[in-house]
C-alpha cells in the first residue's frame, strides 16, 4: 500500500492532483438487450453494497433499491386483454440518474447530497441529518431512506464497504468506490461498477463520457439514446437504448 | 382608553387537569422522540415513496396559524386599532409558540436528530429551502418575543415599528414554508399560487384560532367582552375563507386545464382518502359552512355561531395542509410518459398509500402537549389576558 | 406565626427602638465620631454623597430617620441597629465612619426596608452602594476595584483575561513550549491548547487573587479594630494553638451559618433569593472544587495513577461539576427573574456585572462540554477559550468586583462575632457603649 | 426575634438541606480517597493504554507515533473521510484499514472513547471486527 504521509496541507479543494477532474461518468442501459427475468445485475448490487439487507426487510416499502427492474409497455385505453398482451414489454433497470442538475443536492440543507467533480451523485451518510428533503426532490423516486436499523450477519457482509445505520438517505453511488479504485502504488485502476460486471449479456455501460475510448462514449456515439423525464432540465447521465 | 392586563389564577381545577394533560402529552412525545432517535422512523407510517407525512403536515399547519395570529395583533401593532389591543398580547404569544410547534414537528422529524443541531449550522446551503427556513422562522421568533416585550413594557413607538417588522417578516416566513414544496420533481407540488394560497389559508386559520381563543379564555375567566369585537374579526375571517377558496378553485382549474397535469387533478380530486378530506373537510365542512354561518346575517352576529364556524375554519385549514403535502408524494412521477408500469418488483406499482400511525400521532400530541404546557403557564406567569376588551368601555 | 402577632410586635420594637436609638445616635453622638477627630465638626465627604445619592436613587433626600428601616430589619442586632444610623451617617457624608463599620456587611440585602419604607427611600441600596465604596478602599491593589465598577472599562477588563490567555496560548503552541513528559494528567483527546501551561498560569493568578483577597481583609479588619478602639487587643488565649482554636471557636459557627443561609431565610420578602442564593453559593463551591483539583493534579497526591481529562460524563467530579454548572445557571436565572420583577430595586451595576459574568462562565461552560461531546473541530476550542476568557475574568476581579462580598462579608461577619457585635455578647458592647 | 417567622423553615430543616449539600460537594473527594486507598493497597489503576499491534515498531502505517494518533486520530480520519467521500482520493489507508493491526475494537477503540464518554458513530456502519481473542502480550506495562 502506498503510503501517502499526512501532512498538514489539506486535502479540502480538488486541486490539479485530483482523480476525478476532467471526468464526466455516465452510464449507458440498452433496454433491448436487458432478459426479463435476469436480476443478475441487482444481486451483484446488493452484495457489493451491502443493500442486500436491506432488501430484504420486511416492509417491502421501507426496503432500499439502488438498483431496480421494472417492466413497462405501451399504455392501451382499450381493454381488450389480448391487445394488451399483444403490446410488447420491456425491461427498464432504473438507478440513480446522477443527474449534472441534481434536484437532491439542491435542496440538501447541509450539502451532505452532492455532485462529485466527475458527475457522481453522492451522499455523505457521515452528514446526512435524515430530514428526507432529497426524496422529495426527486424527480425519479432513486432516493430511499434507511427507516430503521437491519440486523446484518457477518458472513453476509462485505466488510469493506459501511452497512448502514438509520437515519440516513441513500441512493446508487455508480459503485464509485471501483471506479476510484488504486493499485498497490497509488495508480489508478479503475474496475467497473457491480451490476456492469455482473450483466452478462452487456446491456450496461458505464465510463468516462470524456473519455473517446470509452465503451460509453461509442455506444452514445452511434445510437440514438433517451434520458427520463428531460424536460426537467436535470441533465440525467443515465441513457437508454431502444426505450 | 386604559387596558389592564391581569394573570389568571391558575388555581383551579380545570387550569390543572389541562396543565395535567398537556403535561402528560408532552411527556409521551418526549419518549416516542426518543424511541424515534434510538431505532429510527421505520414505525411511522412514512415508506420510501411518501417520505414525508403527519410531522411535517403538522409543521406547515403550525406555522400556518402562527401567521394568523399575528394578523390579528397587527391589528393593534400595525394599524393601531386600539380596540383590538386586549388581544395583541395573546395573539404574539400564539403566534411564537406556534412557530415554537413548527419547529419542534419538524425537528421531531429528522432521521439524525443528533445531527441537527450542528449540521446545518457547520455547512449551510442557502440553494435549500430548508436552510433558509430556519434562519426565516428563528428570526420570527425573535422578533415576536422583541414585539412582546414592547408590548408588556406599553412601549407605542417601538411596538409599531417591531410590529410592522413582524407583519412583513412573516409574510417571509410563510413565503418560505409555501415555497419547500414549490418543485418540478412532483407534479401536485408544482405551482407558483402555492405561496399565496399558503399565506390566505393561514391568516383564515390563524384568524379562527384567535376567534376560538378569545371566546372561550374570555369566558372562561368571567371577563367582559363586546360581542362587536368577535363580529369583525368574524367578518375578517369571512373574507380570508373567501380568498382560500378562491386560490383553491384556481389552482384546480389550472391543472385540468393543462393536458400533462389533467391525470394528477383527477387523482387529487377524486383519487382516494385525501380527496374525501379534500371535499368534505376543506370544502363543505372547512369552506361552504363556515361561510354560509358568517355571510348569514343572523348567525353572523351571533357569538356561538362564529366560534362554531372558527372551529370548522380550523380543522378544515388542517385538512388542507394533509391534501397539500401527501397526496403530492403519493402521486407517483411518470418515469416513463406514453408507457404504463406493469410490474415492480421493489416498488408498489401505481399510486402509493399513506397511513397515519400511533407513533406519528404521538409525536404529534407531543409537540401540542408543549406548547399547551407553555400557554397555560404563560396565562399564569404573563400579564396577557385584559381585564376586559370593550369598544366602548363605560 | 400568625399576622397580627407580627404587627404587634413590630409596632412594640419600633417604639422601644425610637427610644434606644435616638439615644445612641442623635447628632451630638456622631457628631463626636467625626472625621478628624475634632468634637463637633463633620467634614462632609460630598463626592461620596453624591455617589450614593446617584447609586439609591435619592434615597439620601428621602429619608426622615424615622427609624421603620431599623425596627423591620431582621438581621439588625438589638442594640445600636442598622441601617438607620448608617442612613445619618450617609446623609452627613462621613465616609470613613461607613467603611469602618461592619453593620455594613451585616445586611444581606433582602430589601425589606426598601419596600416598607414610608417615604420611598433605598436603604438596602444605600448599604450596597457604601459596600461598594468599601471594597474600593480595602482592596489591593485599589485602581482595580475603582475600575471594576465603572461600565466603561469593561472593554479593558475583559481586554486583560483575552490577552493574557492569548499570550499562553502564543507560548503553548507557536512558540512550541514543549509538554512535560510523563504527565501524570493525560489527555487522550484534547491538545490543542496548552493544559499544562493554562494550569500554571491560572495557579498563578489564583496565587495572586489569594495574596490580594487576604491583604485586603487585613486592611478591613484593622480599620474595623482601630474604629472600635481595640487596636492591639488580641484573641483572649495567650498560647499560638489555643488562639488558632479560639479564632476557630469563632470562625467556624459563621463559615456554617454563612452555608446555611441564616440570614437569607430571614428574609421577608421573597423567599426565592434565599434558594437563589444557597444554589449559586454550592454550585460556585462546587465548580471552584472541580477547577482547584483538575488545575492542581500534578501535585495531588491523591491521585494514585493520573488524572483523564476530560472527564467522562459519570466520572464524579464530571457530575460534580455538570450539577454545579446547573445549579449557578439556575440561580443566577432566579436572581434575574426577581431582578427584574422587581422594578424599583432592578439592581446596581456591579450586581449586574456579577450575575452575568456567572452566567457567561457557566452557558459557554456548557457549550464548550457539548462541543466537545459531539467533536466539533474547531468550534470547541473556540468555546473553550471563551469559557476560559470568562472564569478568569470572574477569578482575577474577584477581590475588586460585586464578588469581593465573599471576603468583606465574611471578615464582617467573623468581626462582627468576634466583638460580640451579634447581640451575644451583649454585656461587653453595652458597657462599651456606656463608656462613650 | 421573630426567627421563626422566617417563612416557616425551621433552623433544623435548613441544617440537613445544607449539609446533604456540603456532603455532594465533597463526594467525589471520597471516591478519591477510597480509590488511592484501594490502588495503595495493590489494586489495579484504572488507567491502561491501549492494544498495540505485535510489532515493536511504535509507527502506525500512518507514519505517526502512538501518542500523536493518539491524540489526533479522528481529525485525520474525518480528512480521509472527506477525501474519500467528496473527491474521490482513496491512495490512503482509511478506518478499513486499522483492523489489519489492531484486531479488537473493544481494546483498540471503545476502551478510550468510554473513559471520556465519546460515542462515535464509526461502527455504525463501518465494519470493525470486536473480538475478544486479542493478544495480552501486545499490552505493554506502563
């Protein structure tokens, strides 16, 4: 481990020799490769994150998602049930938008909801006061709140990443802690986030979009993508393909 | 004109069965807070899709009757009607301390409670309508208790001048407590009337509340009071009614005129128990009778009437504050427009569901309990209370 | 005791105490006190009138030594009572004949001749005002008793604590003074300023105050003796210990009855300074406790294995010093409470200084201990530093500011028992008196 | 005297009031007094230092000496926290990283933050392991 000796220079203001500057993160989601009953993606999550627990709570309500599958289809007026079912569903992994206009860190009252340098979303849980507001701001209901304390096993944990405690709002961090990843010499070496790891018919990315050899920058490169609700104006760096 | 203001005994049996309860009331909610503290909010009724719930209601609704009351002392302070100075000093003290109720729902509230109080005061975000609030509402405070003070020391100049500073500054405040909802990300919040109609429902309930109280302390310790005077603070209050209403029909014309906003309408109207509180709390039982009982010419000048058409205004300002903050949460956002969700396996699809719980409803007897205890002490320790209110005094 | 017997009673002093004390002090008889000594010649000190006159509130004016004062008073021994004598002796200015007198210190202040004079005057207010004027004579050295009462040198006052504790703090860290090793105190948290340093320097000042506070009681008692024309009489016991008993004999009832408020629960007319003030005097007791033991653990040999500080929250003298802090905040609030309910007597000054000053010392106190419980860098070392600043201020003036009473008082009062002045021995005074 | 007219507290009452009060003041002395008794006649002291690892070295990977961590530990933790959490900067051994040495928070940790009565919410949520198995010899006398 490299061992970097703390001085009394702080380390408060990203300065030149900063990791993230000139980044700018986003991830890129091709629904159309996404299979139905696949929740590879969540699984890693929850293992990686240390949410597994709190999946499995028992108000199902009160359980938190950094990532999530929905299925969607064309909404049809008529009832006619065989049209219904003629309409084809898709699958949709929702997760933080890390929006470049982050409503949540907009109305965190101790900026403890925040935008890091490269684009990332997150919430300093060492901060938070629990007062919800974020969740409120959401425009894509990413945010969930740790109601109550969970009960974790050790062998269930992964010990290098905090479990939590109650009070606190969290949402996905695009598993930064791999992205900011270092060798044995301080160098960067980056691994990808849980779920992109753990997809196996690659339906995700994601990558510096600065970045022209990045994965994300040629698949926004060459097809056409959508972002949710854009006319928010919250920039979301979240896109899809073939939505 | 000489008022004399005079203690009340706070011997007898009542004054100390309602010390008792609201004692008791407080006490339960010091514990649940506790409980709250130690194992967090996951009892409430409150889940990841309708975060915020009866504290908060409980918070905007204070604040709310804190503006009214200081409408009424204004009264006196600002426009130096001298027959409503019987009741400026009661009327600042309402309103502190239910701005004091405000503050203590909301803090009630919090996921860290232990963080709060050095939080916000570390790193502040004045982007965040929350870290301007508090800065509007202990400011408030503040003011009020200057605007007491001048008032208990008959100071004239200086109780005009910190009344007027009161008057503007809670326009401020209530600005401010209308504007923590005012955002795109949920559709039902999203309105630029909401400020206003915020301001006109409070000064209607705060208005009522002072009807209430006036009546019911006045005749509770025998002293003599001009039915003329609660006659015009009736018609005061007819006329705030009208406004709310107004604001209201507004906003929900407005939504079904605008095609994006017509299914939210519809959910708010006619989308479940909020809406059952929405027409028959708000409108018939908050709004229609209360006007019909203070336009009638009869009822009007009536002082039973007024007070039971106060009381409606009340609880019907409350049932305004729940249709404003939760069915806003419960709408869901539309993720995806044109498409419909078919299945969620971390989330109830469709419009979620908000129920109040005991530990809510706990917490909220707790903040009620505290400022109970406080008002009665205040009657037995503060000269607020006229020996009599006449226009005319013999 | 029932109300009418009260009355009645009072009604037969007063009578009996017109009688007695036209004797004692018509004019003639304090005419023959005079300053210089010369029969029937005063030499009115009028500064001192008018400070007194500007501190009660025209009292000097008002008061038509009818003597109700003298025959209300509770605390007032029997022969030669107060403060109608000392209001004569104000009113002629006769300075020295005051701040000689211990009947002065004797009046604990309740005020209930204040409220029950018939003509508006302040004797309670005249006593404090001359009590004041005694400290300024007594204390060592004097400039800073006549600075402690002047509003307008309470920038220069609070001016000397900060730079004194900023010049330690300066020492501690910039200049790099280095810790002592093996402390015998550890501070496993906390070493931002400089605890060894601060600790020496308030000994010091402690010291100093000490050295200060005992001069200026020996000048009191001095004046007090030579007025009383027993210059030079000792103790009856011969023998070194068996003066140091005999002072005991006579120290120890009035340090106990100082504790247990005798005086106060006197009181008539409110019973609340009688707790205000027993809960401040326990609470200071406690807390000055809790400082001497933290400041002096070096040196404490009952200390066997060194002292943690901070102290956890139950460590005993934490609780200690946490109920001492609660109970001078709450007195000091009821002494504020009944300061300003009262609206005549809202209090002088000094008083004010006092009573803010203890609240200042005990609110960042408090501060400063929750800072510290939720470790808040660096906002706890500023409230620490400005709890600092403040118990300074209240130990370096305590010799020169309201705060002196603790000496002067109890030098009275050990006075007072000493010359049989209480009314128990009475024969002595009485023969004195005759004497004259 | 009309002393019994004072407000009707008898001089016996006020006795005990005060003295209950002069013996509160005064207990914590009498802690001290049995506690330097109790050490005298070879009892434990109540103050020991802390578990350190196996290595002779007095130097924490962290570069300090054991009296400077000791004393300044948690500002430089919130440092990294900060670097970590709001910029990304994780070249630098954090709070996971103790546990590679000093193997048991109830000795490495919680022992000190009891005797000041400091509750930290590190353990909260970060992963400390509390075992008991810690090695006696790693204590050093003082």
């Amino acid at each position: 481990m490299a061992l970097r000796l703390l001085t009394t220079s702080s380390a408060g203001a990203p300065g030149k020799d900063s990791p993230l500057a000139g980044k700018r993160m986003g991830m890129v989601i091709d629904v159309g490769k996404c299979q139905p009953d696949c929740d590879k993606c969540i699984k890693a999550c929850q293992q990686e994150n240390n949410v597994v627990q709190a999946a499995a709570h028992k108000n199902h309500e009160l359980a938190v998602h950094w990532i999530r599958k929905v299925t969607i289809r064309k909404k049809i007026e008529t009832d006619e049930k065989a049209k219904k079912a003629e309409a084809a569903q898709k699958s949709v992994i929702l997760v933080c938008n890390h929006c470049d206009n982050p409503p949540c860190a907009q109305v965190c009252p101790v900026r403890a909801t925040f935008k890091r340098e490269d684009g990332i979303v997150l919430v300093d849980h060492h901060r938070c006061i629990g007062c919800r507001y974020c969740m409120i701001a959401c425009p894509y209901n990413a945010r969930y709140f740790n109601f109550e304390d969970v009960e974790v096993h050790e062998e269930d944990l992964n010990k290098d990443r905090p479990k939590r405690s109650h009070g606190v709002a969290e949402s996905c961090t695009l598993c930064a802690h791999r992205l900011d990843a270092v060798d044995q010499d301080g160098n960067p070496s980056p691994r990808v986030p849980a779920c992109v790891e753990a997809c196996e018919n690659g339906a995700l990315a994601v990558g510096d979009m600065n970045d022209k050899t990045s994965t994300v920058y040629e698949l926004l490169r060459d097809y056409a993508v959508k972002r949710l609700k854009e006319d928010l104006g919250t920039e979301p760096k979240v896109h899809y393909i073939g939505l | 004109m000489e008022i004399k203001f005079e203690r009340v005994e706070g011997t007898s049996f009542q004054y100390r069965v309602a010390l008792l309860v609201f004692g008791g009331f407080a006490l339960v909610g010091l514990l649940s807070t506790l409980w709250v503290m130690k194992y967090g909010i996951g009892r409430t009724g409150m889940t990841n899709r309708v975060p915020w719930g009866l504290q908060i209601v409980m918070a905007v609704y204070y604040i709310g009757l804190s503006a009214g009351s200081l409408v009424i002392s204004g009264l006196y302070g600002v426009f130096g009607k001298l027959e409503y100075k019987p009741f400026a000093r009661i009327a600042v003290y309402l309103a502190t301390l239910f701005l004091i109720a405000g503050l203590l729902s909301i803090l009630t509230d919090q996921g860290r409670l232990d963080r709060v109080f050095v939080q916000p005061f570390v790193h502040f975000n004045l982007q965040s309508m929350f870290s301007i609030n508090p800065i509007l509402y202990n400011g408030h405070i503040l003011i009020c208790l200057i605007y007491l003070w001048a008032l208990f020391t008959e100071r004239k100049r200086t109780t005009t001048v910190v009344a007027t500073l009161a008057f503007g500054w809670a326009f401020c405040v209530h600005s401010g407590t209308g504007a923590i909802f005012g955002f795109g990300a949920r559709v039902l919040y999203e309105s630029p009337l909401l400020p206003a109609s915020f301001v006109a429902a409070a000064m209607a309930s705060g208005t009522a509340l002072m009807i209430v109280m006036i009546v019911g302390l006045f005749r509770a310790t025998n002293r003599p009071l001009d039915d003329e005077l609660i006659c015009w603070l009736g018609r005061f209050l007819a006329i705030c009614v009208l406004v709310v209403f107004y604001f209201l029909f507004v906003e929900n014309a407005y939504r079904f005129y605008v095609v994006e906003l017509r299914e939210a309408a519809h959910y708010f109207l006619f989308g479940g128990f909020h809406s059952l509180l929405f027409w028959i709390g708000l409108i018939f039982f908050g709004l229609v009778v209360p006007m019909c009982i203070l336009f009638n010419p009869r009822t009007g000048k009536s002082i039973p009437w007024i007070v039971l058409a106060s009381s409606l205004v009340i609880f019907g300002v409350l049932c305004e504050r729940y249709v404003i903050v939760v069915p806003g949460l419960t709408n869901p956002p539309d993720l995806f427009p044109g498409m419909e969700i078919v299945h969620d396996p971390a989330l109830v699809e469709g419009y979620a569901t908000y129920s109040i719980s005991t530990q809510e409803v706990l917490q909220a007897l707790g903040v009620l309990g505290v400022v109970g205890f406080l008002f009665l002490l205040g009657l037995k320790y503060l000269e607020l209370l006229p020996t009599e209110a006449r226009i005319h005094p013999d | 005791m029932a109300k009418g017997d009260k009355t009645v009673e009072t009604a037969d002093r007063t009578s009996r105490e017109k009688q007695e004390a036209g004797a004692l002090v018509s004019p003639p008889a304090a005419l023959a006190d005079s300053r210089d000594g010369q029969p029937g010649w005063i030499d009115p000190d009028m500064d001192f009138i008018r400070v007194l006159s500007r501190q009660s509130g025209d009292s000097l004016k008002k008061c038509i030594q009818c003597g109700t004062c003298s025959a209300i008073c509770e605390l007032s021994p029997d022969p030669k009572p107060f403060p109608r004598k000392e209001m004569a002796w104000a009113v002629w200015g006769m300075k020295d004949r005051l701040l000689k007198d211990p009947d002065v210190w004797l009046c604990h202040q309740c005020n209930d001749c204040s409220t029950r004079c018939p003509r508006g005057a302040r004797p309670g207010d005249v006593l404090a005002a001359i009590r004041q004027q005694s400290v300024a004579r007594y204390a060592v050295p004097r400039f800073l008793a006549r600075w402690a009462n002047e509003p307008y040198c309470v920038p220069l006052l609070l001016g000397i604590p900060i730079a004194l504790l900023t010049v330690v703090l300066y020492i501690g860290n910039s200049l790099g003074v280095p810790q002592p090793s093996r402390e015998r105190i550890i501070f496993p948290f906390c070493n931002k300023l400089p605890h060894w340093l601060l600790n020496v320097s308030f000994a010091v000042v402690g010291i100093l105050v000490l050295a200060a506070v005992v001069a200026g009681a020996m000048r009191f008692w001095r004046a007090m003796m030579i007025a009383d024309g027993r210059d030079g009489a000792a103790l009856p016991a011969k023998s070194p210990p068996a003066r140091i008993v005999a002072a005991l004999k006579i120290a120890v009832p009035v340090l106990w009855s100082i504790m247990a408020h005798d005086s106060f629960a006197k009181c008539t007319r409110t019973r609340l300074r009688f707790y205000s003030h027993l809960s401040v005097l326990f609470g200071f007791l406690a807390l000055s406790l809790v400082a001497v033991w933290v400041v002096t653990a070096k040196v404490n040999p009952l200390i066997p294995d060194g002292l943690i500080y901070p102290f956890g929250f139950w460590h005993p003298w934490k609780l200690l010093a946490n109920l001492g802090g609660v109970a001078i905040l709450a007195g000091c609030l009821w002494m504020v409470v009944d300061r300003v309910r009262d609206n005549e007597h809202s209090g002088a000054f000094s008083d004010w200084t006092l009573i803010v000053t203890l609240l200042a010392v005990v609110v960042t106190g408090f501060i400063a201990e929750i800072l510290h419980f939720v470790r808040l860098e660096p906002h706890r070392h500023v409230a620490y530093f400005t709890h600092l600043v403040f118990v300074l201020t209240l130990l370096m003036y305590l010799p020169y500011s309201k705060l002196a009473h603790i000496v002067y008082r109890t030098t009275a009062l050990i006075y007072a028992e000493y010359s049989g002045r209480n009314g128990k021995n009475t024969a002595r005074t009485a023969g004195r008196e005759e004497e004259s | 005297m009309p002393e019994n007219a004072a407000h009707g507290r008898s001089g016996n009452g006020r006795g005990l009031l005060v003295s209950i009060l002069v013996l509160i003041v005064l207990a914590p002395l009498g802690y001290y007094v049995v506690r330097g008794t109790a050490v005298a006649l070879g009892g434990k002291p109540s103050v020991e230092f802390l578990e350190r690892p196996a290595t002779q070295d007095d130097r924490c990977i962290w570069n300090m000496e054991a009296g400077e961590m000791r004393l300044h530990h948690w500002e430089h933790l919130a440092r990294i926290r900060e670097d970590v959490v709001r910029f990304g900067k994780r070249d630098v051994p954090g709070l996971n990283e103790c546990r590679n040495c000093h193997q048991s928070r109830a000795n490495f940790c919680d022992r000190c933050h009891n005797q000041v009565s400091l509750t930290p919410d590190c353990f909260g949520c970060h992963y400390y392991p509390d075992n008991e198995h810690w090695d006696p010899q790693r204590f050093p006398e003082r």
